[in-house]
C-alpha cells in the first residue's frame, strides 16, 4: 500500500514559453484570417453576381434574390474588416515571437 503512495513517475512537464504561446496565438489568428478572408470572397462575389442580375433585370428588383444580395454586399465589408484585423493581429504576433527570440538569445548569452 504505502508502495502505490510512493510510487513516482519521471513525467517531464514542459513549461509553455512566451515563444509558443505567441506562436499558437499566430497560427489561432491565421486560422481566423483564412475562415474571414474565405468568408468575404464568398459573400462578395454572389452579392456581386446576385446585385448584377438585378441590375441587367434577369432576377426581379424588388425579389427576394435582390434583397439578397444587397444584403450579402453589406456583410462582406465586416468581413473584411475582421480580415484586415486578423492581418494586424498576426504582425503583432510576428513581433511578439521576434522580441521573445531575442529575449531568449540575450539571456543565454549572459549566462554563458
């Protein structure tokens, strides 16, 4: 019994540094630029397709296709606001995961 208590395993817990965490948050935020970027080009171009038809009189004006696509144009510009966002959010990663580096290269070199 007391065996099981003392019994220990040699499990090496590695700590998360800022370097991976700034990492995983670059790639998080990648992640999100391709689903918004995929997002908006998809919305655009069929409110585009959809606003052309209305205008050249091959859908209704006043249909349910032409509200459509007014409406799929008004939600690709949040879309790609969120996209240009996402942009910024991963150069400020980029710098965070630079500086981090530095940080890391500059601190071994005082221990040595």
């Amino acid at each position: 019994m007391r065996a099981d208590a003392l019994l220990t395993a040699s499990i090496e817990i590695e700590t998360a540094g800022d370097e991976k965490m700034f990492v995983r948050a670059r790639r998080r935020w990648q992640f999100w630029l391709l689903v918004s970027g995929s997002a908006a080009g998809v919305t655009a171009t069929f409110g585009l397709l959809l606003s052309a038809g209305s205008l050249l009189n091959m859908i209704t004006k006043y249909g349910v296709l032409s509200y459509a696509g007014s409406f799929l144009l008004a939600i690709s510009f949040p879309l790609l606001f969120l996209t240009a966002h996402c942009l910024d959010r991963i150069d400020e990663a980029k710098t965070a995961i630079r500086m981090a580096m530095y940080r890391k290269t500059f601190l071994e070199r005082i221990k040595h």
